[in-house]
C-alpha cells in the first residue's frame, strides 16, 4: 500500500463526503466554467491539504468532525486551487503534474478569470454559513502568499537573499497554507480552544518548511520528479543549498555563481557546473540537516497529543514530506 493510502485510511470516509462537497462547491451556471472545473477536479494531485484538515480535526476531536470541517477543507482546496491557476499563468506555464495548465487550454485571459471565481467562492463558502474564525486564518494565508511571492520576486532581481529571508519567503509562500490547514482542522472542531488552534497552526507551518526545504532539494537530484533538474537555477531562484554554498566560498567563486546564475542560466553545461559547485561545498547537507530540524519539530508538536490512529497518520504525513520522491 501506497504511504499515502496510508495515511487516508482513518479519514477514507471523509475524503470521500468531502469529494462531493468540494464538486458542490466548484459548481456554477456558466458552462464554461464548469467544464474548466471538471477538467480541474478529474486532475487532483494527493489532496494534501483536505487531508491535514480532516486528520487534525479528528486528533482533536476524539475522531469527529462536524460540517465547518468539511467547509474549512473545501475552502482550503479552492483557495490552493486557485492560487495553482494564477501561478501557472505568473510562471507561464503550460504544464502542471504532466497535464496542460488552464491557461495552455484556455488561454492566460480566462485561467485568471478561473482563478478569481475560485478564490471568491472560497471566501463565500465561509461567509455564507458565517464561519468568520475560518475565513480569518484563509484571508491571512492569502495576504502571505501574495507577500511571499512578491518578495521572492524582488530579491531574485539582485540575487541578494540571506538565509534569514529564504526562510520568510517559503514561510509566507509554502508553509503559510500548511499552517491554514492545521488551524482551521483545529478551529473547526474546537474554535474556543486558541492554545491548540495555534500550536496545530505552528506544526503545519514546520511541515511545510520542511515541505518547501525538500522541493529545493530536487533541483539537485536525479530523481524523475516532473521537473527538470536545475529549474530553479534557470529560473535565478535563490534556495537554501545555492544561498549556503554563497555565503561560504571566495569572493572569486561567489562572483563566478553570481554570474553563472545571471548570464548563463540556460546554458546546461553551465547549470550542470553550479550544481556541482553546490554539492560539492556541503550546500545539499546544510539543507538537509535544516530540513529534518523543522521535521524533529513538528513531531515535538505532535507528542503533546494522546495516541490515537489520526495522530499516527499525521506523523506518517510528517515523514512523507520529507521522504518523497517527488
């Protein structure tokens, strides 16, 4: 059994209920629309996020969980969805986990368009039935990401990120939505219990440190993962193992990457060669070490919480992130 079949096992009731609903939720009178929504829903990836919600929920809750659960994962899925249409579109992107992109289909006008309907519907699920403790943690994940990204894209043109604001980036970017799983999970089950609405929120932020920390990694690898080794390079991003390997070697080699990264981000030779760089100067281990320090946190987190098989999954979820392959 797949790990992350695994892990859906004690939530298999839920993920099912909650595929109808999040379908529900997605509906709408344009056609258009709803041919576009199809095409979204039939090309899910793992449902992650749905899964944190309902998985925190039921750790909590003694292993129920109550209709703002199922809202709070529906919403949770529009947002991300949303936010995965107007990247694609930001990246210029016409692939996404090997099948075209809404705007490579569509065209970049209506995938925006696409996108806006999602987030809207997002927040007026949560309005609609007056979850405003729910649309508060979702608004905040929105405005980070929004910050996180424009962030990135300021400090790629100068190539100048410390350690400091790499983590601030793919904290606002990445783990921000991890973190809006785990507290609206918590804050569906137990919406007056802040303690534990903030410390399940700090564990889904670890994750998903750790989450992006890993990510990174595969621009290293050779593990068949979708994308093309080097990516990040040629996309000037500056991650963790590229920022180590900067501010630990002579200015000469640091004037070589830099320039290696500005003016020869498509040759492949080139790219190959920073890679190796990288490697070679402990780039990849000091990710590694930093990436497991986030993951050791999170299950500290977790030990505070009676056994139960849902606690059991999230520690399997844990492991996940940073044992996967792609």
């Amino acid at each position: 059994m797949k790990i992350t079949e695994q892990i859906k096992l004690p939530i298999a009731q839920e993920m099912e209920l909650f595929e109808e609903k999040f379908r529900e939720a997605m509906s709408s009178k344009v056609a258009l629309l709803n041919r576009i929504t199809h095409y979204i829903v039939n090309r899910k990836g793992k449902q992650m996020r749905p899964m944190f919600v309902f998985l925190t929920a039921k750790m909590i809750a003694d292993g129920k969980v109550n209709e703002r659960t199922y809202r709070g994962a529906s919403v949770i899925e529009l947002i991300h969805t949303a936010t995965l249409v107007h990247d694609d579109v930001v990246d210029d992107s016409n692939k996404r986990r090997s099948f075209f992109s809404i705007n490579a289909l569509w065209k970049n006008k209506i995938a925006v368009l696409v996108g806006d309907y999602l987030l809207s519907k997002g927040l007026l699920l949560s309005i609609d039935h007056n979850d405003f403790d729910l649309l508060k943690i979702i608004s905040i994940a929105v405005r980070e990401m929004s910050e996180g990204e424009l962030l990135q894209i300021e400090k790629a043109r100068r190539l100048d990120i410390t350690e400091a604001i790499y983590y601030e980036i793919i904290r606002q970017k990445t783990a921000t939505l991890i973190a809006a799983c785990c507290s609206l999970g918590a804050c569906s089950v137990a919406p007056n219990d802040h303690e534990v609405v903030e410390k399940m929120r700090k564990f889904g932020e670890l994750i998903g440190m750790a989450f992006q920390i890993k990510d990174d990694l595969f621009d290293y690898t050779d593990d068949a993962i979708g994308k093309p080794t080097g990516i990040d390079i040629k996309e000037q991003k500056m991650t963790l193992p590229l920022i180590y390997t900067l501010n630990h070697c002579t200015p000469k080699e640091k004037s070589w990457l830099i320039n290696s990264i500005k003016n020869h981000n498509k040759d492949k030779k080139r790219v190959f060669a920073v890679i190796q760089f990288v490697k070679d100067n402990n780039g990849l281990t000091y990710a590694e070490q930093k990436m497991l320090e986030f993951h050791q946190e999170a299950l500290l987190i977790l030990q505070e919480f009676p056994e139960s098989e849902y606690k059991s999954a999230l520690e399997l979820m844990v492991n996940y992130v940073i044992e996967r392959k792609k």
